[in-house]
C-alpha cells in the first residue's frame, strides 16, 4: 500500500509542478529573451544525458574504435545531419548499436 501512495503523490505533485507553469507561463509576460533561451533547455537536458553515455565507459574517458556507443553516436549525429528526421536517427542509432556491439564485442 505504501508504495502505490508514493507514487500516486508523486504523480500528482509531479504534475501540480509542470502544470503550476504552463498555467503561470500564460498569465505573467515573459520577456522574449528568455522564451528564446528556454528553447534551449530540451536540447542541454538531453545532451547533459546523452554525452556522458557516448564519451564515459567504466568512469573514464573512452575515445577509442572500440567504444561502440560512440561509434553509434557518431553514425546518428550523421543520420540527423542529413535526414533533419528525429524517428530515422534513433532507429539507425539503435541499429548501429546492435551491430557494433554484435560485431566487436
């Protein structure tokens, strides 16, 4: 039981935070300077996720031919260049992934 009430209240207080925003974002003026830097928070969240994965293996730095993660990484980055498509990028990351890891692990 403990745990269902743990997370119905984190649930709830989850969304009471997001919505308490949107809701405030659309009764206050916000100046256009920092609509235009929250447009940047998605893309540093997601790298600040991201880099560490590709770049760290065992806590250390790992730039060799053997990372595959990076290898991966590096064919997306490729794919998304070229195609601007975000659904083909992870598909082919993913793919390059699997058959890194298939063919030099």
């Amino acid at each position: 039981m403990n745990v269902w009430l743990v997370l119905l209240l984190g649930g709830l207080i989850t969304f009471g935070i997001r919505f308490s925003f949107i809701y405030l974002f659309g009764k206050f003026h916000i100046p256009g300077t920092v609509r235009r830097a929250l447009h940047y928070v998605p893309p540093a969240v997601l790298s600040a996720i991201v880099f560490p994965e590709l770049f760290l293996h065992n806590g250390t730095l790992d730039l060799s031919l053997t990372n595959v993660r990076l290898l991966a990484g590096l064919i997306a980055i490729v794919v998304a260049w070229y195609s601007r498509n975000t659904l083909l990028t992870i598909l082919v990351g993913i793919l390059a992934l699997v058959l890194f890891q298939w063919v030099l692990q």
